[in-house]
C-alpha cells in the first residue's frame, strides 16, 4: 500500500504521534513494504545521510507501542 506523506501525517496524529521527517519516513516504508522489515532493512533502504541508526531505531519503538 502507498501511503502519501499526507495520509502518513494523519495516521500518526490519530495515533497521537508527532509528524517528524524521519517518523514519516519509516512509516511509508513499512506500509508499502509486503512484510515485515527489520530496523537492517529499514536503515539500508533509507538514505544513510538523512537518517541516523538511533532515530531509525527509536522511530521504529514508537510505531510498534
């Protein structure tokens, strides 16, 4: 499923998250990904110079709580 950054905007905020870059990032990702990815698979398919291992990560904590 594509997820445009407005629609990924407004999930997050239902789900009383902030909208930040990074955060938005991954969640359009996962949702258009057909399976699970780890936070490998997630970091080697952003790019490295936007995003750093630590918010990938933490992003990725606060999307599964």
């Amino acid at each position: 499923m594509d997820l445009s950054k407005q629609e990924a905007r407004e999930w997050l905020k239902s789900a009383g998250l902030r909208s930040t870059i990074p955060r938005i990032a991954v969640l359009r990702l996962l949702a258009q990904s057909d399976c699970p990815l780890s936070h490998g698979e997630v970091l080697a398919q952003l790019d490295p110079d936007d995003f750093d291992q630590a918010t990938i990560y933490r992003n990725l904590v606060r999307l599964v709580d």
